[in-house]
C-alpha cells in the first residue's frame, strides 16, 4: 500500500492485498458508523493514508466485477463511516473507475477529511469483485483513466521523477510454459516503494522488496502471445514502466486431422448448409473454424454442419473448414467446396380471385364459379374455402369452378377462393359467395326417434345403448342416453325395422318400430334389471 498527494489535494492509494470479490450487500448510504462484518469472511485489507490538508474528498475505487448480481465492497473509513461503493452499471469483467454507492450514481463515495493521517479499511462479502486501486482526490472534477495517473498533478513541488524500469525475466519473445518468474530491477532518484507487474491488463501481483519478482502461472493463460509489463511506483506516486512479449505453449502441441468431406449447398437464395466429416485429435477436437473465400467468418464448437445466413442470391462461394483443440492446436485447412446461391425467389402473390358465385344444384351440391386471377409468373391452383376451412385446392391453373357435394339439404354455406402461384405464394380472398341447397321432397324427409330411458323404479337411465336397424339392412343408427336418459336417434326416410335398447346389468329390449318421413316419434322404455 502506499500514497502520492499533491498541493491538490490528490491522494492516491493502490490496494494490492484485498482478496478475490464481493457479493451485493443491502442498500446502505454512508452514515457515521462502522461498517458490520458480513456473516462470511471474504478477507479484508486495512491501510493508512495521510492528507496534506482538511478537505472535502471524492473517493474512487478501480473493480472489476463478474455479473450484475456481484459488485459491491465495504470501504469503512477512520471505523466511524461506512460506504457500500458500487452496485449497478458496472461492466462485467472489465476493470472499472467507480465513485458511487448502493448502485446510485448520484450518490457518490464522497468525505470530508481533516488533515493528516487516516485509516481505510476494505471488506469483502462476497466472490470475484476485484479492487487493485482507491484514488482519494480534492478535485471532485478529476475522472481517473485508465491506472488513474491522468489526476496526478505534473507540476508538483516535490519529486516528479519517475523510477526507471527493466524488466529481466523472461527474455523478450521467450515461449514460455508452466510457472514462471517475472522479474524487474528498478531504481529512483529518491526510492521504489513498489513494481506491480501484469500479464496483458491483468495484474499478477507486485513485490515492495528488490530484486522485485512474482510468479506467473501461464496455465491461466491461453497458448499465444502476451504483453508482459513490469510497472515502478515511487513515493511521490511517479510511475514507470517496461514492457515485452512472451509467447506461451502449455501442454498439448499435436494439432487436429484436417476435416474432410467439405459439402455446401445452397438451401435458399439466402442460406448455404455446410456438412463435413468430424477430425480427430489425440486430447480432443474442441470445435471448427468456418472460412469462407479466404476470411473467417464463424468458430462454432464439436459440431459437423454450419449454416450461413449472410450469403447473397445468385453468388458463387468457396468454403473451408479448419478443427481446433483445447490447447488451441489447429488443423490445415479443408479442400475447398464451393456453392452458387440461387436467384431471390417470387415473391409476389396473385391477384384475387374475381366474380366468385355459388349456385345451389341439388339438395347436397352447390357449384362454383370465378373469374381467374392474374400473377407475374403464373398461377397454378385455387384453393376453396367453405366457411373459414379449406376444403379443396382445384390444381388446373385453368380451371374457374367447382363443385362441393356431400352437403346437407335446405342448408346456407358460404365460400371463398384464393389463387396459388408456383411459389407457394397466395392471393387475398375473393369476395364471399353464398347459396342454399335446396330442400328435400317431402318423401325425403329422414325420421326421427326421440323418448327416456328408466328403471322400474322411474330412474333415468344414462349411457343406455340405442341402436336401430332398417328391415333388410346391415346399417345401424346408434346413440346413447344422456345423464337425464333423454335419446334422439335420426333415421332413414319412412323408418322400418328394429330399435334394442341395451345397458349393462339390465334385460336388453328390442321392438319393431315404423316411422314416416318427416315424424318425430317418442318412446319411453323400461327397462328391467337382470
């Protein structure tokens, strides 16, 4: 730990030994109390820092948070005030300036303090909110970038000179692999409190004591090449720094079998399916890389097909597919398969249907007519609609009629048609057409058995099974009683033959029955148990 101040008022403070995160805490706004330890320990960090002189201090902290549900610390300041700094519109996994609490960013971190020494304490409640700075600046103005050396103030009355800064371990461009030792000498005018050094943006740790090292486990690192930075503090706050490259190549090194059997085709104007055969590899292929005419365009996972969506119509491509392990270990590149998209399909739909009309042939036909629509390629079908259904599609591009039978007699039905093109485009509706179909010679009329069911004691009798056969016929009319034993049997014209009446644990009866066309006939059974 250790601070920079200036005749601004700035304070600056690096918080290295404050452990891995912290979980949301309730919402709190700082008060003149003592932060309350959390039921889990999560590690804390105290530290002192001097102020050259009383002023009112915006306190902000650098985290890095892993979701919107983890990103808050307890930061209590001299043990009387407590801040819950952070809370929401913080990004995850990036490391974060951040000068407010309780997720209001109106409601800054912010304090008087009175000249001289004071005692910050960090508190953990939770995992992976990360903190590797706290800068404490008079100048509520100043918005601190990047390790937060754009607030230092350059006109300084005391040291202004940074530390000079050499990296010596691993030699620049090394291939590194496993644990490894990065090491710096520095030196200053006045004296190196401390080298921080980092792997890419991420710090791996700092040592206050030279010759200044800390070990670098490259496993968490991804096989490739890493910038490697080696960064000086001195007491004033000045930083120095030395940078150089390493390669890393942990564990496996044998690259995939190269895909085989590349096949593209064009599944639409818009879309190419891509097929090929699975490569294998001695740890395990981790997923495929899709090239398209030279450039990359897709990394997918262990699977064997891609579909590419953000092809043009009437364009010719050439595919090739490279596998990847774990390690990063990857194939050759496939042979190439190459697909010409299709032209942009039609589209357009035909007109409707014109001049639609129903005529009533018989009591169970009514015919259709229209005038044919018109499309820009051709029309090849009409679908008919009785109602809101579909009842036909007349496949003759041809054709303008047709005829519905099987149609219940002195009945309305109302029809509709569209047109069809090759496409599978459709028209609007025509306009609607309706007819009755005639109604039947009185001689035609069915006949109709109507009556309840009961017990000897005048109980209805429901589930009873009524079936009634015509005289010289195969053909049955069956119905079933209802929970009050009421039936309704719909019969033949000038019905006669026999009716049986038939129920578990009851006698079954039969009679012969005639019944005119067109009379309801009702008849009230007994019937007696077994």
């Amino acid at each position: 730990m250790k601070t920079r101040l200036s005749t601004r008022g700035l304070l600056y403070v690096a918080v290295t030994s404050l452990l891995a995160a912290y979980a949301v805490l309730p919402s709190q706004i700082a008060r003149a109390a003592a932060c309350t330890a959390p039921a889990v320990d999560y590690g804390t960090a105290t530290v002192t820092l001097s102020v050259p002189t009383t002023a009112t201090y915006r306190l902000w902290s650098r985290i890095m948070v892993p979701d919107g549900v983890s990103n808050t610390y307890m930061l209590e300041v001299d043990g009387a005030t407590c801040y819950t700094v952070g809370g929401g519109n913080i990004p995850a996994n990036a490391w974060t300036w951040v000068d407010y609490q309780n997720g209001s960013t109106s409601t800054k971190a912010q304090q008087s303090l009175a000249g001289g020494t004071h005692t910050l304490k960090f508190i953990g409640t939770g995992a992976n909110v990360k903190i590797d700075r706290l800068i404490a600046v008079s100048d509520l103005a100043c918005v601190p970038s990047g390790f937060g050396d754009n607030c230092n103030v350059p006109d300084q009355p005391t040291d202004t000179t940074p530390p000079t800064v050499s990296m010596t371990s691993p030699q620049a461009d090394a291939t590194v692999a496993g644990d490894i030792t990065l090491a710096a000498n520095a030196s200053d005018n006045v004296g190196v409190s401390k080298v921080e050094f980092y792997a890419d943006s991420t710090l791996v740790g700092s040592d206050t004591t030279s010759p200044y090292s800390v070990t670098l486990a490259t496993s968490s690192l991804p096989n490739g090449a890493h910038l490697l930075t080696a960064r000086g503090y001195d007491a004033a706050g000045n930083v120095g720094a030395d940078t150089r490259t390493a390669n890393v190549l942990n564990g496996d090194m044998t690259g995939p079998t190269t895909p085989t059997n590349v096949q593209a085709s064009a599944a639409a104007y818009n879309l190419v399916n891509l097929t090929w055969t699975a490569s294998t590899d001695n740890t395990g292929v981790t997923g495929y890389t899709i090239v398209r005419n030279g450039v990359t365009i897709a990394s997918v996972s262990a699977v064997t097909s891609y579909q590419d969506s953000t092809v043009a119509a009437n364009t010719t491509y050439s595919y090739q597919v490279r596998a990847r392990d774990a390690a990063g270990n990857t194939s050759a590149l496939s042979a190439t398969a190459s697909v010409t998209t299709p032209n942009v399909p039609d589209t357009q739909a035909p007109t409707a249907p014109t001049n639609l009309t129903a005529t009533a042939v018989s009591t169970s036909q009514i015919n259709l007519t229209w005038t044919a629509a018109t499309d820009n390629v051709g029309v090849v079908s009409y679908d008919v609609y009785r109602g809101t259904a579909k009842i036909a599609t007349v496949t003759s591009a041809s054709a303008t009629s047709f005829g519905d039978t099987g149609l219940l007699a002195n009945t309305q039905y109302s029809y509709t048609v569209k047109a069809r093109d090759a496409a599978g485009n459709v028209s609007a509706s025509s306009s609607t057409a309706t007819a009755t179909t005639k109604a039947p010679a009185p001689s035609q009329l069915p006949s109709t058995l109507t009556g309840v069911v009961r017990n000897r004691n005048g109980r209805a009798l429901s589930s009873v099974t009524v079936t009634a056969t015509p005289a010289g016929t195969t053909s049955r009319v069956v119905s079933k009683t209802s929970t009050t034993g009421a039936y309704t049997l719909s019969l033949p014209a000038n019905f006669n033959g026999q009716v049986s009446y038939s129920k578990t644990g009851y006698r079954t009866l039969t009679m012969t029955l005639n019944i005119a066309s067109g009379q309801v006939m009702t008849q009230n059974v007994t019937l007696s148990r077994r």
